[in-house]
C-alpha cells in the first residue's frame, strides 16, 4: 500500500479513527482521575572522613569518600535504616513497605547521596526525605565505629545533609497529560488499524480505482450522489449545484463514449446495473438527454419489462411503447414519443408488462427493432440489473455493447464481476462501467465558469460546436 492508500483509507474511515482516539483518551484520563496521588521530594547527604589539613591527605579523603558512598547507598535501602525512620515519624508501617518508597542513588563521580521519597501527601513525602538522609547518617556513624569508640565520629566516615527536601508542590503519579496523550495515540494507532482492516476486507467499490482492480473494466464515468430533490432530468443544468455537478459527469461521459471506438463507434448502447437501485434509468436518460443536446438525434428505450421507470422519469405516457412494437400491434413510428423540451431526444417507453420478457426482449423483433432505431441515430437502452435477471444480457447481445452502472460505497466487487461475467457469457461487449453516488467532495466542484465562460454560455457554445463534435463521433 502507498501513501495514497492510507490517506484514501483515512478519508474513508475517519469518523471510526477519531472516536476511537476519542474514547481511548477519555478512558486514559479517567483511569489517571481514580488512581492515588503520588508526591516527591529529594534530600541529598554528602559523604566525608574530615579534614587532614594537608593536600595530599585531603585528595586521598576524597577518593574514599566516593568509594564508599556507593556502598552507603546499598546500607541507605536496608530494613534496619527503615525502622529507624518508623521510629523516628512514628509511622504504622513495615520496614519491606517503607523501603520501597524511597529511591537513593550516589550522584555521578561526586561524594553526593540522593534520597527520593514518595508519599501520599506532599508533606509526607518531605518528612520521609529528611528522616532518611539522617537514618542514614546514624547507620554510617554506627558502621565507621563511631559510636564505638574506634575513631571519633567527626574524624571517621560520616553523612552530612547537603539539602533538605522541599515540599512538592504537584504529584509525580498519575501524569494524567502524559497518559491521555498516551491513550490518543494508541487509540489513533488502533483506529488505523481498524480503518486498514475494514478496508482490506471491504469488499464495496468506493473508487475508480477499485473498479478497474476488480473488474478489469474502464470506468467511462463518474457521476456525483444526486442526494434528494434534484429532478430525473437534470442534465440541461448548467449551475454550481449538484444536479449542475451531475450534468457535467453526464457530458463528460458521452465525451468519452465518443472516443471510444473511433473507427466503429456503438450505436446501441445498453445501460444497465448488477442489482436493482444503482440509478441506471437515470443515467441512461441523462446519457440520452446529453446526447441530443449536443445535436445528435436519439432514442431512449425503456428495455426493462419488468420494473420500467422512463415514463415516470421523463413524465411522458406509458400507454404503448416498446411491447406493443415487439408483438406487432403498432409499427415503430407509431409508438416513439418526443420530449417536450429536448430536440432530437425520442422516447420509445416499455408499454404493457409481458409474461415473457426475456423472450421478447431476445426475439428476432427485438433485434429489428434496434436495427431499425440505428438508422435514426443513436440508441440508448435502458435494460434490468443483470444479477436478477437475463434480460439485460439477452439485450446487449444484439446492441453494441453495455455499460454497466455501479453504486459507490455499495456495490460489492463480486457482484461487478459477476455482472461482467454474465455479458461475456453471451459475448456481449462491456464498455464500461460508470461509478455512480460518488462523494461529491471527491468529484470535486461543478462551477465551471471561471473557464472564461458562463453557464448560459456553455449551453449556447458548447451545444452548437463542441458538443456537436462529439455527437459527429457517435
């Protein structure tokens, strides 16, 4: 995985991500806000053997005092130096427990003994700091043979407090920023690992790429989630909104069908959907819509016997069409609609629902009827998903090919793949598949005009010349 992915992966899952960084830090300072306060403080003694008065006698001191501070610092975490403390504070404790609050270690290269205390209280922490320094220095004078009568005590090996405790004035434990900060970076860490996870084992096709690593199939377009309110037709807008957003995806898909076969263009192009609800009915009348608009006649079939939504969609009549063409009660001419507002954009809806579609659709009538619907410009044909049903497989064999509408965020990969099988197994020709919902955040803005020109500009230039080349293509 690249960089990218990760980002991709992020983008997609970051609501996951940032609730678990959420929790996982919330949880970190709650158990920080339970846990007992914990104060410090440190006191220091300093090891001598006094003063010889000479140089040489001074230096030789002060090699021995290093020596044998580190072993004071072992005689400083005895239990005999603990009940000297207890019984110096009065404290309702054991040696083996006391012990273990305290830390001492010899500064390095110095004469210098440090004892860390740890108490409840800040308080309590000093007390214990200086009760020990001087436990200490009554272990160190009772070893050197101080109270012996040996050497005297302020001739022989002796501790001296160099620094008294100060009173702490926070705890050291619990460090509730340092363990929230911990508990945000491990939550993050398990939300990538979520998010890398979910994604790794999500089989849904969000992206182009997703498609064509799937599918081995072009993705010929990408058309933004539509959302609610936005009318069937919309590829006459030419706004910023998102039916304006939607309407650039469906030019910029029938740009891309122009240059798809040069030299044999299709003529009969069927749109279609592995499962019902991925908006091909939609799309294919855009695609038509799109296509007239440009100046190259069309005709809209609604092939899907089974569930027909063009002539809700379009709100044209739905009283004859396409049936009554394919069992010979009407002739073609007779059973073609026109759009009310579009030039050039023919509808020929599904009339009466059969018993038989998929006869129908694949009878010999139904592939005159095409034929004969060529001659009049292009086709485009609305046909049922291809997962349920044969229908659409029967109907794309005898048009020039499918293009096969996918939901972004819902289709799986196998049901693509499936559906992609299902062309080829009639040796129908896949042309595409057109990603459909997409996040408009990652189809990015529909205002076009700071091109260099407006939208009612777009609609008068580009309807009469560029469009009009990609209508000569098709």
């Amino acid at each position: 995985m690249e960089l990218a992915d990760y980002l991709r992966i992020l983008r997609n899952h970051w609501i996951a991500v940032t609730a678990m960084v959420i929790v996982a830090a919330a949880a970190a300072f709650g158990w920080s806000s339970v846990q007992p306060k914990v104060y410090a403080a440190s006191s220091s003694g300093f090891v001598t053997s006094g003063s010889g008065g000479d140089a040489g006698l001074d230096n030789l001191n002060d090699v021995l005092s290093k020596s044998r501070a580190a072993s004071y610092v072992v005689l400083a975490k005895d239990r005999e130096t603990a009940s000297i403390v207890i019984d110096d504070l009065d404290l309702d404790t054991t040696p083996e427990s006391l012990v273990g609050s305290i830390d001492a270690a010899q500064t390095p290269d110095t004469v210098i003994i440090q004892i860390t205390a740890r108490s409840s209280t800040p308080e309590g922490a000093q007390e214990l700091a200086d009760a020990w320094v001087s436990a200490l220095a009554q272990r160190v004078n009772a070893v050197e043979g101080g109270d012996k009568g040996g050497r005297k005590g302020d001739q022989g090996m002796r501790i001296e407090v160099s620094e008294s405790a100060q009173l702490p004035t926070a705890p050291v434990s619990p460090q509730v920023q340092r363990n929230v900060l911990l508990g945000a970076v491990l939550g993050g860490l398990l939300g990538l690992g979520y998010a890398v996870a979910r994604s790794l084992l999500d089989r849904r096709l969000r992206s182009p790429e997703d498609v064509e690593r799937a599918a081995q199939v072009a993705v010929v377009g990408t058309v933004p989630d539509l959302g609610k309110g936005v009318p069937g037709l919309f590829v006459s807008d030419t706004g910023a909104g998102v039916s304006g957003q939607a309407a650039e995806a469906v030019r910029r898909l029938r740009t891309n069908l122009s240059y798809m076969d040069v030299d044999n263009p299709p003529r009969a192009i069927v749109v279609t959907s592995p499962k019902q609800g991925d908006g091909k009915s939609t799309l294919a009348a855009n695609l038509a819509g799109a296509i007239a608009m440009s100046g190259q006649p069309v005709t809209l079939v609604d092939a899907d016997l089974r569930r027909p939504n063009v002539a809700a969609l379009l709100g044209v009549d739905d009283a004859v069409g396409l049936t009554d063409v394919l069992t010979g009660r009407l002739p073609l001419s007779e059973s073609i609609q026109t759009h009310p507002t579009i030039e050039g954009f023919s509808i020929l809806t599904a009339g009466s629902r059969p018993p038989n579609p998929s006869e129908i659709l694949g009878s010999q009538a139904m592939r005159t009827a095409i034929a004969e619907l060529t001659t009049r410009g292009l086709v485009v044909i609305d046909a049922p998903p291809l997962l349920p049903v044969t229908d659409a497989a029967v109907v794309a064999h005898g048009a020039d090919g499918a293009i096969v509408t996918v939901s972004a965020g819902s289709t799986l990969d196998t049901e693509l793949v499936t559906a992609i099988e299902h062309l080829q197994a009639v040796h129908a020709r896949p042309l595409g598949v057109i990603l459909n919902r997409v996040s408009r955040r990652a189809v990015g803005a529909g205002n076009y005009a700071h091109y260099g020109y407006a939208p009612d500009d777009y609609v008068e230039t580009a309807g009469r010349d560029t469009a009009k080349q990609d209508a000569g293509r098709l």
